[in-house]
C-alpha cells in the first residue's frame, strides 16, 4: 500500500515537471551508453483523453514524457490519420474501417473516451499531430509499417524526420526490398518476439546489417534465454509494460493496482531495458525520478 500511495502522489506531481527540448531526448535516445530510461505514453495521455487525440498529446507532453506512440491509418481518399483499430466503431461516434470512409466523413464525427462517452475531440491528421509534437517529443509511429513512405513524406512536410521512430517485424531483406529508400535516411526500430526460435538471429542480423538504434522486444514467458544477454551496450531495449502477455507478466497494472513494483518495473530496470512504453506515464516518470532514472 505504502508504494501505491507514493505511486498515486508522484503521478499527481510529475505534469509540473519542464518539457525538455526533442534535440536532448534524440541525443539520449541515441545513446545507449546512458543510464537514463526513456518513457513512452502509449496512445498519449488516454486516461485523461480520447487516445490519439491531440489532447492525449498535450496531456503526455506536459507530463514530460519522452516519446508518444501513435497509430497510423490511411483513408479512402489517402490521408493519414491517428487510430488504433482498422475500424472507427470503437474510438468514434461513426462506423466502418478506416480504408473504405473519407477524410471529410471522418471531420463529421467525434473521439470517444476510454470509457466510450462522445466527446468534443476530433480525429486528428498525422500531419497535425505531427505539429503539435514538434520539437518536443519523439514519436513511435506504431501501424505505419504499410504506409511508411507516406508517412515519411508527412514527416519531410512538417520537419520532424528525426523525430520519427518507424518499427516492423519484417524480415530485413523483406525491409530493404519494400521500404529501403526511407530506412536509410529515418531511424527504425526491429521488433523482436522472444519466443520465436530465430530471435537470437534476427536480432544477430539486424544488429550488425542495420546497425539500429532501439530494439523493441516483446516476450510472453521471461525465461527466454536473450534476456541475460540483452545487447544493452550497442543499442536502446524497448519493452512495453502495457499488458503481460508483452512482458513476461511484468506489466503497469501489478505496479500501479497492486503496488508491486518488485515483479514488475523493478524487474524491467534491472533486466536492462532502457526505453519502457506504459499506460501509467506520469506513474512512470516518478518512479523513474525516484531512482535516479529519468532527469
């Protein structure tokens, strides 16, 4: 109980906090060598609004956080716009997917909150989005693996190529063949599955053929054998504490709910992962404080 309240009291703390400027958290994000955890807001600040709006981007930025994950889709018409599913029904006041409905019916509706209510935000642009984080945070464009030279075109448009964090678990021969041209000049993150037989492999290859910045693992048990050798050294490690079955059961909710921070956080510090994505961001961030992790 005593870490849960320390927990409630430092989320409540944190939105106080300076946003630092995008050039200081490229600089850490690229330097693997730093002892600093970078914390990722998954969707922005969906608790407080509807995620993927604009709103849930100002709510994480003021937080401080140093990267926030977006969802990328396309239209009917081609415009890139944030959301997570391939159907509005869940996050909307509309329905259908993404893919068969224009941009201009998609200006008609409105963003639901997380517990479904309508609210009065609308369904942002990547392109709007993408100036309302400029110089302030990173952006891990989660879901634009098809629409990567697209989306790469957005982030020409608006000035934030170094902003951007692409990620696949393509294959990198299939990576070079589909989007070489955009992997030379953005930063693009490999996401490895632990509990494949190739991980060690892949990993292998994409370490030392791409030479990338950041790995994002994902794994269901943690006895996966990479984990006691993490490549911590040549590269950021990405894992998301959102839900278990990511994390080897090491996930927010035991932290934030249950006041566990032993099996979970803890646990993800010290296995070495140094960029942590999280439904909890300002819990995170003041835990990260409290140990000397995050500035």
């Amino acid at each position: 109980m005593k870490q849960l309240l320390t927990l409630l009291m430092l989320a409540g703390s944190v939105a106080a906090m300076a946003q630092r400027p995008v050039d200081t958290i490229i600089s850490a994000f690229k330097n693997p060598q730093s002892k600093e955890v970078l914390v990722a807001a998954h969707r922005g600040d969906w608790r407080n609004a509807p995620e993927n709006s604009l709103a849930a981007i100002r709510y994480a930025i003021a937080m401080g956080v140093d990267i926030i994950e977006i969802d990328v889709q396309k239209t009917a018409d081609g415009v890139l716009v944030l959301m997570h599913d391939e159907t509005i029904d869940r996050t909307t006041t509309g329905k259908g997917r993404v893919q068969d409905v224009t941009f201009a019916y998609l200006k008609t509706l409105y963003l639901r909150n997380g517990a479904g209510v309508p609210t009065t935000h609308r369904i942002p642009t990547l392109e709007e989005a993408m100036l309302e984080m400029k110089g302030k945070v990173m952006v891990n464009l989660d879901k634009s693996y098809r629409y990567m030279d697209e989306t790469y075109a957005v982030l020409e448009k608006t000035g934030t190529v170094d902003h951007g964090i692409f990620k696949g678990e393509a294959a990198l021969s299939a990576l070079k063949a589909e989007h070489g041209a955009v992997i030379v000049k953005a930063l693009y993150m490999p996401i490895i599955n632990l509990d494949k037989s190739d991980a060690a492999a892949t990993l292998h290859e994409y370490q030392y053929q791409l030479h990338a910045a950041a790995f994002e693992f994902i794994f269901k048990s943690d006895t996966a054998s990479i984990l006691s050798n993490l490549p911590k050294k040549d590269c950021r490690i990405w894992v998301n504490a959102l839900w278990g079955s990511l994390n080897g059961g090491h996930y927010d909710d035991m932290a934030f709910d249950d006041g566990n921070l032993k099996d979970s956080w803890d646990w993800l510090v010290a296995k070495g992962f140094t960029i942590i994505q999280t439904d909890r961001p300002a819990a995170m961030l003041g835990y990260l404080r409290r140990k000397g992790l995050h500035r």
